[in-house]
C-alpha cells in the first residue's frame, strides 16, 4: 500500500510539473536595467536621509556603478525630498486617534544624454493602529513601518528605471 501511495504521489507530481511547463509558467527574473542607466550619478535634496541610502544600496545591489561627479554622457537620477503625511481614519470612544494613514511620497527626476529629462513621483499607503496605552512600543513599530516603506519604494525607483 505504500509503494501505491508513492507512486500515486511522483505521478501527481509530475503531472503538475508538465502542466507548469506546458502552460508556459516561468519564474520571474530580476528586472535588468538599460544599458545607459547601468552608470549614473545619484544626487538628492536630502543625500543623508534614509531613502537616499536604501535607493543607493538597492542600485548598488542592481549592479549598477554610481559616479560621485556628473559627467557628461552618464545619466543622473536626483531624488527630490521625500514626505510622509498622516490623516485619522479612526478614533476611540473617548475621542483619541485609534488609527491613521500613512502616505508616503516620493518624487524623483531622470535625466538621460541626449533625452529629455523625466519626472515620475508615486505614493505608497499604509494603515497604522495607535495605542497610547502602549506608546513605547507603538513608535518602535512606526519606526519599523517607516523603514519598510522606504525600502519598498527604493525597489520601486530601480523597476521604474527598468522600464524606461
């Protein structure tokens, strides 16, 4: 009875590994980057802040050389100063927030040689639950909220540059 079982399991496994073959399923690879932006200069309002370090690092990761000095055929990516805003979704009885959210904006420019320049900005929303009770723990978990922001939308900036 086993023998039958483990043959019924490596059928069953095959067939659904030909049906993903056959369908034409392929894992996702990373997105490459044009041959033009595969060396740029990154500037920015704000070149200590935590995005500009995680976009620096994620093109970094993208194989991607940054040059510290603009030159005149490479192509340069400024990051204007990135915002955060909040609004009240919710409230307790007593009147104190019980929730916010939290939209986080960022606003960059591409200039290419030989092309126009171009802007793209985008928003990224979260929903933050407050607890005064637990106000400690609370910022600690904002702080990690902010953090992954940041970090999605440094990911976001080079699959952007991918697709021009």
């Amino acid at each position: 009875m086993a023998a039958f079982n483990a043959i019924k399991n490596g059928l069953a496994l095959a067939l659904v590994c030909f049906l993903l073959s056959g369908c034409g399923f392929h894992l996702k690879k990373a997105s490459s980057l044009p041959d033009d932006l595969t060396t740029l200069t990154l500037s920015g309002d704000d070149e200590r802040s935590a995005l500009f370090a995680m976009l620096d690092k994620e093109l970094t990761l993208s194989k991607v050389e940054l040059l510290s000095a603009p030159k005149k055929n490479v192509a340069q990516l400024y990051l204007f100063k990135d915002s955060l805003s909040r609004q009240t979704l919710s409230l307790f009885k007593n009147g104190q927030v019980a929730e916010y959210e939290l939209a986080y904006s960022v606003h960059y420019l591409v200039k290419r040689p030989g092309q126009q320049a171009i802007e793209k900005s985008f928003e990224l929303y979260r929903n933050y639950q407050d607890d005064p009770d637990n106000a400690l723990a609370k910022a600690k978990e904002f702080d990690l909220l902010l953090n992954e922001i940041r970090k999605q939308a440094s990911r976001r900036i080079v699959r952007e540059l991918a697709q021009l």
